[in-house]
C-alpha cells in the first residue's frame, strides 16, 4: 500500500493506490471509509453480473482495507 500526502493543496488530502494500480486522491478519510465499506457489499440482483459483482467486491475490499490502515496509524500517530 502507497500512502503519500499531498503537497501544494489547501486541504488536507491524501493519495492511495487503487488496486488497479492508479491513485486516488482522498480528501475526507472517514466519508472514505464508510463509501467503501457501503460498496464492497453490493451486489446487482441480477446473477449474470456475479462476475462482475466479485471484481467490484475485491476492489472495494482492497480499498477499505488500505483506507483503515491509515485511520489506525494516524490514530496511533495522534496517540503520542
């Protein structure tokens, strides 16, 4: 996982690499998180998208997972 703060912006921003390798910008950590952990759990009703449905499951899985690794070191970071 990339974690780089972004330099030259007037908020707060953050990068991380998608599991398709290109990087997304986030501005809001905790909307963040509760988008991916609301997508990583939909499904079409329609079975012939399953496939589909397993290649957005693992993207947005692999995207909460990187996105709360980051919210649990910058809670430590903040701890001390």
């Amino acid at each position: 996982m990339e974690f780089i703060p972004l330099k030259n912006h007037t908020h707060k921003a953050m990068q991380v690499t998608d599991l398709n390798g290109c990087p997304i910008e986030i501005t809001n950590l905790k909307e963040a998180i509760k988008m991916a952990r609301q997508y990583k759990e939909y499904r079409h009703e329609d079975k012939s998208f399953s496939e589909f449905d397993k290649k957005l499951k693992a993207y947005w899985t692999d995207m909460f997972e990187k996105l709360t690794t980051i919210k649990k070191r910058l809670d430590e970071t903040l701890k001390f």
